[in-house]
C-alpha cells in the first residue's frame, strides 16, 4: 500500500481545511508508519492531500451517465440509512461541490476497478463500467462512516485512491437447506456483501434435509421436500387436528421469489450461483419421487446432521430429470456458473443395488466412483450446451471432471492443486479455514457450532493462492468464498454472527493486493468497521474482542477478585461495577480487582473512542464461586465435541450446551472434596440426530440402572465406583433444562477431579450438562 501525502489533483486545498484524519495520516507517514485509512478491504493504492471535502445535506451526486444514475441513487439510499444524510442524485450538472460519477471509454480496464479523488473542490468516481463506480461509492461511504460519529455531516480527507481486485471471485456460501431463511434475510445478506466488495452468493438449495427450490415440473420437490419432522422430543408429533397433518419445518423458495432475489443481487453488482446436489445429499429429493433412488423403502426428508448414503441412481429417466430440473435452473440463474455438489456421495447403496451394477456393467465402467465422473460428465455436457459451466467440490476430480468444468477445493487445497494443474479453474473453499460453523473465539457467547477455532486472523491470513502451485497454474485461482453451513445456525443472526467480521477478513484476502494486507492495520479498521455494522442492524460477532471474567475468592467474605480476559491481544478495557454501560472514559483494567456481593460488573473494549466488544452484564454473587459451566469443565476424552442447542422450548431462548456426542463425560478438575458437598446439575436432554455410521457403535451409554437412567459421579481417575448417583427420571419428562439434586458426597482424602458421566438406556437421548454446583 503507497503511504504518500501530497496536494490533491481536483483543487489546490487551503491549510485550515485540514483534518484529524489527515494530521493522524501525517503523523504515521513521519514514523514510517503506514496511515490507517478506514476502508475494508484495503484499496490496492491511496495517497493522502491536503484539505478534506464536508459531505453534508443536499449535497449533489451527479451522476454523468445515465447508467451511473443507479449508482446515485444507492449512495444517496446508502447514506440516509446510515448517517440520516439527505444528498440530492442528479444528472443534471452542478456549479458547487458535488460528488461526481463518471463512466470513461473502456481502455481494457477490469470492469470491477474505480479511482476516487477527493477533494476541497469536490468527488469524482471514475470507472469504465458501473460495477467500479458501485464499488468506488461503497468506498466513500466507508469513508464517511470511519469515526466515531454516527449521524450527520462527515469531513472526509482529500486522497486518490486507485483499485481494483485481486481475484474475480470474492464469495459467500449461504446454506438454505437444513434450514430455510425468509428472501428478506437473503437480500439484507446481499446488501451486506455488497459492501464489502464480495460478488459472489453461492446458493445451497438442495440436501438429504430439505429441498428448497420449486421445480413447476416437479411440485413434489417443495410439497414434500420442503418439509420435515425434526429429531427430538420437544417436537410435537401426531397430527395437527385443524390440519389432519403432522406439524413440519421447513419452507421453499417460489420461483417469483427466486427471479426477485436473482434481479435484487444484479442491482448491487452479486451473482448467485445455485447448487442443485448430485448425486449424494439426494435424500429429499428421493423422499418426494422415490424412483429416483436404488429402490427399498422410500426415505423421509432428514431430520439428520452428517453423511447420508441416499444416491440418485444412474438410470436414463433420472438424468431426464435432472436435465428438466436444471432447464428450470438455468432459467431463473442467468449466471455462467451451475454447482452440482458432487461431494460425499457415499456408495453403499450403489453397490448393493442391482440395478445401479448392472447400469455399471452396461456402460463399461470400471466402479462406482468412475460412474460417479461418468453421471457428472453427462450432466456437464448438458450444461455446455446450454451455455453454462458446471461446477463442483473437489469429489467430482475422482472419477473425471468435464473439461470445461471449475472445481471448488473443501477439502484442503490438495483438490485446487490437482485441479489447476489439470488446467481447471478453482475456487478455494477450504475446511476449516473458511468453514463458519466452526467457532471463531473460545467466548462462551459463541452460538452452536463445531469444535476447533476458526480466528478472524486465521480467515485473514488465508492465503488463496497455494505455495505448490505454479505462476502459470496460478491463473486458474478464481478467488475464494466463506462457506456457511447450518447445522448449527437455526436463526438468520446466529448465520450473521459466524460471517461478521469474518467476511471482512475475507473480502480483504480476495480483493486487496497481497502486498496491501497488514493484520495490525487491519485490527485498527475493525472498530468503525463495527460502528457500520451496528448502524446496519448487523448481529456480529465482537467475541474475539468482549471481555470475559475470570471470579475467585476475594480476601474477606463477601467479595470476589476479578480478572478480565480477551483472547485478542488488541484493545483496551474498560469496565463499571455500578450497572452502567461501559465508556472509553471509564475505569482502564489494570490488572485485577475486588468487588463486593451485589456489584454488577459490566466491562468493554475500546480502540480509543470506538467500541470493539463488550461482556454480559454479571451481578456478583459468592454462589457463582461455587459453580462451573459446561465451557469451563474439561470433556474427558475430547473426541466430538460440539456446542449443541436444545431442542426445547419451540419459542423464546434455548440452553446451549458443550457435549461430546462421542463420550458424552465432563471434569471439574482440582475441585476441594475434603469436606464433602451438596452437589447440584442443571442437565438437559438433546436428541442424537447425527449420520455418524459405525462410529455410533462405540459410544458408550454406560450401565443404567433405571429405564430413564442416571447421571454418575466420580472422583479421581474417573474410573472408581460412583460418589454419587443422581436419577433422571425428573428430568426424563421435561425437554428443556432441569435441575438434579442437591445430592451429598461424602468427604474426599484429597483434592482432584470431579467427573460426570451419564448412564443411560440408549445414546438418544444425549444428555448435557448445563452447569454443576459444590456447595456446602
């Protein structure tokens, strides 16, 4: 990134219009220090002049082409949303300061790339196609939302700024298939990518647990599909009297719908790439018209997280329909790009069936994998010849890909390489990287997600370019896209809170020059990067940065020693014990401090004035000492650890908690025994709605002792007799959280583990600990 300050070209400036902004650039350019401009992703080049430009009501957007007058339109929609700023867009041209957005002759420029100038004098825009005149805008809102005001005139600094992206592909999987968003949430998320420069919406439409796109041809696909019963007690089974049908979930998209969303997304520069699956996750689509499948009972839509082995088989009339359904595809998605999956396409079925070998038989192939590359191959010609490409996750190089077929690389970026030296085009999607359902802080406000932490700095530094590929196998890197699967993401905030700021890592990876990334300068952005998000409606997620605090004793009765912790090491802490909101004026944290029983403590972090992350308000009581969560005991073997919300109550808030589905056992370590204690545990029950095959064999369920069974404690080694037993038949009736105890254990010799193991009948129900409590 060029760190230059100078006149600007539009208008000589005048000394007394400079700026903070532009003193701070000053002062970092003498350091040797490169300036802090508030844009994400970082501009390939920028240069600080003297003056600044006041950004105010009325202030003329002329748009100098009429196909610039929808560009106008949006900046001036963009900034009364955000900053309450009434700007008057126009073609009409205008004497005073004005922003300007000019189309020049195409001189072989990427269509993508803008320059924006600005100064005392006024703003020009320029680019050869409206696409960079939108992102050029986008730009100057980041501009006038970099402080810490949020509403009224903004003094912008005068600079040049020359851009384009590194990589035509900036993108964002959204998976609508476990579960279905409303179009409203779709087209917010657009906006949103919108405004970081991401192009790309790669649609997830179709799986074994719900289809969700209408097919005119095929209603069944939306009228069973669409549809399911979850796993779990708390669901009301039987049927519904007013209906004379089973209460489902679910939900599809029309395709009115569709061909709205699709002309939305064009308005704000996205494109959105379908994925209809093949020929695995294929369980709901075999659900609605069983003959697509290799015959046995007809299945249900599945109410199940993992891998399915419901294959479409490979007969004649199920690539017809495939074709017809891809024929109703290409006619609402007028993008180069079809997803047909490809991936985890489990075999089991195809090689039991008899139908599916002799298929096998008759086409000369050698297994089932090669008629896996021949089904692809056969589905990417009629893509060819419709004047689409297909692409697919790694899988589909197994058995062959299509020679004008992309490839998407998940698993790791062995599949990019491969594909690149083939001479594909590729997409980085690597897990678990760029996976969001992975947590991305160890904050126990984090929503359900998959275990392993994905950092906003591990997206950051994801480099999508691999090192073993060549300089001329490179060009076939197309970008790279953040993958939201949503097991775990029941609502549209929980999707919000695992992509938010984690596509602004991955906006900067995919559009910025390699040259221009800088984590450090980058967390300096972060804090009026939140301010945008939070003057959006945006429900991201500040816990990489929000304090957590750590209680002991204190040194009389009656107090509590606090320490607050961050796992990110920027930003300062401020913290209040009177109940009132944190400020940048507040008490720093210095180390830690005592407080009394009934002080509610509430602390935040601060880059100077802007606010980066803050903590639940905690009211101080002794008791807390004496209790543990499920994210502060250890899991006894860490095999599968996932963080899992109840399935109870259907409305309002439901408990979260850290299991094991594997080894479903947790440990208080170093707990004091030598007393004894009342010992108390909020549990609750999850269903096990995971496709794990055989591995579900050796999970362990221990000796129950009841029909309902029981949650054992032990001490030590965890291997002993049980200190004690506590039954769960109060808690076998209540889907939601219940409380088990208090039960005494006697006094310890020494201090050591506590350790929590449920026996039980079956392994579904999963029971979970929410918290446990030694008291005296």
């Amino acid at each position: 990134m060029l760190c230059t300050v100078k006149k600007h070209a539009l208008k000589p400036a005048r000394a007394f219009l400079w700026v903070p902004a532009l003193l701070a650039a000053l002062a970092a350019c003498g350091k040797g220090e490169s300036p802090v401009l508030q844009v994400i992703p970082a501009p390939a080049k920028f240069e600080y002049a003297h003056g600044s430009f006041r950004l105010a009501d009325g202030t003329p957007i002329v748009a100098t082409d009429a196909r610039a007058e929808p560009v106008a339109r949006y900046f001036a929609e963009l900034l009364a949303r955000t900053r309450g700023l009434k700007l008057d867009a126009t073609n009409a041209a205008q004497p005073s300061p004005a922003v300007r957005l000019t189309l020049d002759v195409p001189q072989g420029e990427v269509s993508e790339a803008y320059t924006l100038e600005i100064g005392s004098g006024g703003v020009e825009v320029r680019a050869t196609d409206p696409r960079g005149l939108f992102y050029g805008v986008v730009t100057l809102w980041q501009l006038a939302t970099a402080g810490a005001s949020s509403s009224g005139p903004a003094e912008i600094p005068a600079l040049r700024i020359e851009d384009a992206p590194r990589f035509p592909w900036r993108g964002l999987m959204l998976d609508s298939a476990r579960h279905y968003q409303p179009p409203a949430f779709i087209r917010e998320l657009i906006d949103w990518m919108a405004l970081h420069k991401l192009n790309i919406l790669h649609w997830h439409l179709t799986d074994d647990q719900g289809w969700r796109l209408e097919i005119r041809k095929y209603p069944r696909l939306t009228e069973v599909g669409a549809w399911r019963i979850p796993a779990g007690a708390a669901w009301p089974r039987g049927l519904n009297p007013a209906t004379g049908k089973p209460p489902v979930y679910g939900g599809f998209y029309s395709q009115a719908e569709v061909r709205e969303l699709v002309a939305y997304a064009a308005s704000r520069y996205v494109t959105i790439v379908p994925e209809i699956e093949m020929p695995g996750h294929a369980q709901a689509a075999i659900a609605s018209y069983p003959m697509l499948g290799t015959g046995g009972t007809a299945p249900t839509v599945s109410p199940d997280w993992g891998v399915h082995d419901y294959l479409f088989n490979a007969d004649d009339a199920t690539l017809a329909f495939l074709e017809d359904v891809l024929t109703e595809v290409i006619d609402l998605f007028p993008g180069e790009f079809i997803h047909v999956g490809g991936d985890e396409a489990v075999k089991d079925r195809w090689k039991s069936s008899p139908r599916v070998q002799a298929r096998l038989r008759e086409l000369g192939l050698a297994d089932e994998e090669a008629l896996q590359g021949w089904f692809i191959a056969k589905i990417g010609a009629f893509l060819d010849a419709h004047g689409r490409r297909l692409i697919g996750w790694d899988e589909i190089l197994d058995g062959g890909v299509p020679a004008r077929a992309a490839v998407m690389s998940w698993r790791g970026t062995d599949g990019a390489i491969a594909a690149a030296r083939a001479g594909h085009d590729v997409v980085m999607a690597p897990s678990p990287t760029l996976y969001l359902d992975h947590w991305q802080s160890d904050s126990p406000a984090e929503p359900p997600g998959r275990p392993g932490i994905v950092t906003l700095k591990d997206v950051y530094d994801f480099e999508p370019v691999p090192s073993a590929i060549s300089a001329s196998d490179s060009a076939h890197i197309l970008g790279a896209q953040l993958n939201a699967w949503t097991e775990h993401m029941r609502l549209t905030e929980r999707v919000e809170h695992q992509a938010f700021p984690r596509a602004a890592a991955l906006a900067e990876a995919t559009w910025s020059p390699a040259s221009a990334r800088n984590w450090p300068d980058f967390e300096k952005r972060l804090g009026a990067q939140f301010a945008r998000y939070r003057a959006l409606g945006i429900h991201y997620a500040d816990t990489s940065f929000a304090p957590r605090a750590a209680l002991t004793p204190g040194a009389a009765p009656g107090r509590v020693r606090v320490t607050l912790l961050q796992q990110a090491a920027f930003g300062e802490l401020r913290y209040t014990v009177d109940g009132k909101e944190p400020g940048p004026a507040s008490k720093r944290y210095d180390g830690a401090f005592e407080v009394k029983s009934g002080d509610e403590l509430r602390a935040a972090s601060f880059d100077g004035t802007l606010l980066l992350g803050t903590m639940r308000p905690l009211t101080m009581d002794t008791n807390v000492l004496k209790r543990r969560s499920d994210e502060e005991l250890e899991s006894c073997s860490g095999k599968l650890v996932l963080r899992l919300e109840d399935d109870a109550p259907l409305e309002g808030e439901r408990a979260i908690f850290n299991a094991d589905i594997v080894d479903p056992c947790w440990i208080w370590p170093d707990a004091d025994l030598t007393r004894g204690a009342s010992f108390r545990a909020a549990v609750g029950q999850l269903p096990f709605n995971f496709q794990i095959g055989r591995d579900a064999d050796a999970i362990r369920r221990g000796d129950a002792r009841t029909k309902d069974g029981e949650l054992e404690v032990r001490t030590g080694d965890c291997r002993g007799e049980p200190v004690a037993i506590l039954p769960l038949a109060p808690a076998a009736a209540n889907p939601a959280v219940s409380i088990l105890g208090p039960e005494s254990i006697p006094p310890q010799p020494t201090r050591g583990n506590v350790c929590l193991r449920f026996a039980r009948p079956s392994i579904d129900p999963i029971w979970a600990i929410q918290w446990v409590e030694l008291g005296e």
